[in-house]
C-alpha cells in the first residue's frame, strides 16, 4: 500500500465508526416502541410494523441499488453518505407524530437508505483488504451490530425522558455520519470488482448448489436474526415483570445486541483462520440453542437468564459476514453482484416474515415465554446447509482453502 492511501486498519476503524451512527437509525423506533404504543394508541400488528418497515425498505432498496449497479456508478463514500442524510430525515419525521401509516411509510424510507449505506460499506472496506477480509467484513457487521442496538442505550439513559429524545439523537448521529463518509473516507488501492445484476442469472444461481447451501446458511441465519432484535426489549420486559427483577429491559436490550460486535469481529478472525462452514456452524449452533434456553429459563435465576441473552447476542449475528463472503468466493465472478443481490434480497425476506410472526405467537397464547421457539428451525437449518457445503471439494475455495 502506498503513501497516498491511509492505513486499512485506520480506513476500517473510521469506516465502521461511521457505519455505527448511521445505524442507528434502523432501530430508533423499535426501541421507544412501548412509548409510541401508548402515545399513539397502537396495535400489536402496527407495533410490529414499525420494525418490519425498516425490513421492507431495506430489501427494495437493496435489489433496487443492485439492478441499477448504483454502487458502481458513483462514489462508495458520497453515495453513503447521502443515504444517511436520507435516514436521519426519514428518521427525524417520526418527531412530526404523523399517524402510523405516515410512521410506517417513513420507516420504509430509512431502511431503503440503509441499504445504500451497509451493503455499499461491505464493498468500500473491500478496496483496502485484498486479503484478511473475512475479519474486516465481520467488524463491519460488528459495526451494523454496535449501531443497531444504541437506540437502546439511549432510551435506558434517558432519565425518563420523551420517546423524541431518542429520535432525535440517532437522527444527529447519522448526519455525522454522513460528513464522515463524504469528507473523511476515499475508497482504497484494490478497487472492487465491477459488477451488474441481471434477473436472468438468478437461474444459474438457483442451479450452483454449493454457493445455495451458503444461502441457505444464511437464510436460516436471518430466519432468527431480525426476529431475536426486533422483539427482545418486549420479551426481556415480560421476563423483567414475570420475575420481578431490578433489571433494566432497555439496557438489557442494548447489551443482548451489542453483543453481536464483538461476536462478528471474532466470527471473521476465526473464518480466516479455521474456516466458514466451521465458524458458520458454531455460530449457527450456540444460537439455536440460546433460543431455546431463553424459554426454558425464561423465569429463572435473573443472572442465569442474562447469561443465556448474552451468548446469544454474541452468537446470533457473528457469522452474518461470512455468508456473503463464502457466496462472493463460491459464485462465478460474474455472478457475484446477482449472487448477494439475491441472498441479501433472500434473507431480509425472511425477516419480515418471522418479525411479523412472534407477536402473533404472542396474542394467541398469551405469554412471550416460549415466543422465540419458533425460532430455532433457521439455525438448524443453517448449520446442516453448512456441514453440507463442507463436504463439497467447492469450498475448498473458501477463505483460502480453510473451510
């Protein structure tokens, strides 16, 4: 690397700090859910809706971003940067109190806008990891993770303040944001390879079976994912009640996800050191079963229960990165833009549904003990998939032959 580009290791530092504040949109309005219930007389179902719109925006704004290869077309870091202003005003709308569909359609904005800011991020710290990127991607996601869960943080901190102190907050942290990617970020000495999308490849991805045993880690992957954070301040709050703790459900809430940082980072070092399918699957497995612990334990011991939270916010998002990577080393280069198109697109799917899902497991039996048991199929799922493509000579191709 020469002179004129800054270290990769300052780039991914500076990067990933960016990624967090902007981030932090995604869950704003997730995490003052209980207030917006009560100041605007909710419904379960629109409760849900205003996690599940940012899911929605992300998904159209992902496939839409990779159909008209945007992130090839113009600067990785103005168009970030741009797509956070766009989340912060999206954002900062809900302070208008404009009724829920208004709520739900500007939720919808600001997932569209994350997409053009995380998935854009994936490929600009690409440009200075020719090799090690299995580590560098999971500090992204470790960076998405981080953000995600501040809204949290904020809320339990908040001395008991308005809903809009929350609000307001992510929506000033992605515009610094915004003139951190614009003005203190250029891309680095190894630039990505440019690629288009065309729906008509999507056959010959359906047909490659070891880049679709990848996406059916990942799918399994994010049939818990979005669920687990979207839902675990509700359900954290009615273990908090049923077991009459001293626990505070919000700052339980903001460490369960935060956890996932640090997780992501140690996913992607062990990948590059003792494979994909095997950090995947170990992953995959210590997530599954917190899953079902978190019910069995659901009333227990309050330090036993935090335990449980805990190693599954360190487990449930740390293999993210690598799924993408796997596909992006499995995938005919070609294909490569298609490939994550169609897994990103896939999975985010996915996680609409099962959002949607646990509060209706909720309403019919009453209770959120064992809401989250539904989802312990998708880490199955995935760590067969992943055991699956081990066996396969293909994955070989895998983070330099280790697998």
């Amino acid at each position: 690397m020469t002179n004129d580009f800054p270290s990769k290791w300052r780039a991914l530092a500076i990067t990933g700090f960016a990624v967090v504040l902007s981030l932090t949109t995604w869950f704003s309005a997730t995490a003052v859910t209980p207030e917006l219930v009560e100041a605007w007389a909710l419904s379960p179902a629109e409760a849900g809706w205003l996690t599940n719109a940012v899911q929605v925006g992300f998904v159209l704004g992902a496939l839409g971003s990779s159909l008209v290869a945007l992130s090839d077309r113009v600067s990785l870091t103005w168009l970030m940067g741009w797509a956070s202003v766009v989340a912060a005003l999206a954002n900062a709308g809900l302070l208008l109190e404009p009724g829920i569909t208004w709520a739900i359609v500007l939720r919808t904005v600001t997932g569209a806008a994350l997409a053009s800011v995380y998935p854009p991020s994936m490929k600009f710290i690409a440009t200075y990891f020719k090799t090690g990127r299995g580590l560098a991607m999971g500090t992204m996601v470790g960076a998405l993770t981080l953000g995600s869960s501040l809204p949290h943080l904020v809320r339990a901190l908040d001395g008991g303040l308005d809903w809009q102190v929350t609000v307001l907050a992510t929506s000033i942290l992605a515009i610094i944001s915004a003139g951190i990617f614009a003005f203190a970020l250029r891309e680095g000495p190894f630039p990505f390879a440019r690629t288009t999308v065309d729906l008509r490849q999507f056959g010959a991805i359906l047909k490659d079976r070891p880049v679709m045993l990848a996406n059916f880690g990942y799918f399994g992957h994010m049939w818990e994912l979005y669920a687990m954070w979207g839902w675990f301040l509700a359900y954290a709050a009615s273990a908090v009640e049923t077991g009459g703790w001293t626990l505070n459900a919000s700052l339980l809430a903001f460490a369960v996800v935060a956890m996932g940082a640090p997780g992501s980072v140690i996913a992607g070092w062990m990948a590059d050191r003792i494979g994909r399918c095997n950090t995947s699957a170990l992953a995959l497995a210590g997530s599954g079963v917190s899953a079902l612990l978190i019910g069995v334990f659901f009333d227990a011991h309050p330090v036993i229960f935090l335990a449980i939270a805990l190693f599954w916010g360190l487990t449930i998002v740390s293999d993210s990165a690598q799924f993408s990577a796997a596909v992006s080393e499995l995938t005919d280069q070609k294909f490569v833009g298609s490939t994550l198109a169609f897994q990103m697109s896939v999975g985010f799917t996915i996680s609409i549904f099962t959002v949607w899902l646990i509060p209706q497991i909720v309403e019919y039996f009453g209770s959120w003990r064992w809401s989250f048991l539904v989802l312990v199929p998708g880490p199955i799922f995935g760590v067969w998939s992943m055991l699956r493509l081990r066996q396969m000579p293909e994955s070989l191709a895998l983070a330099g032959g280790r697998r």
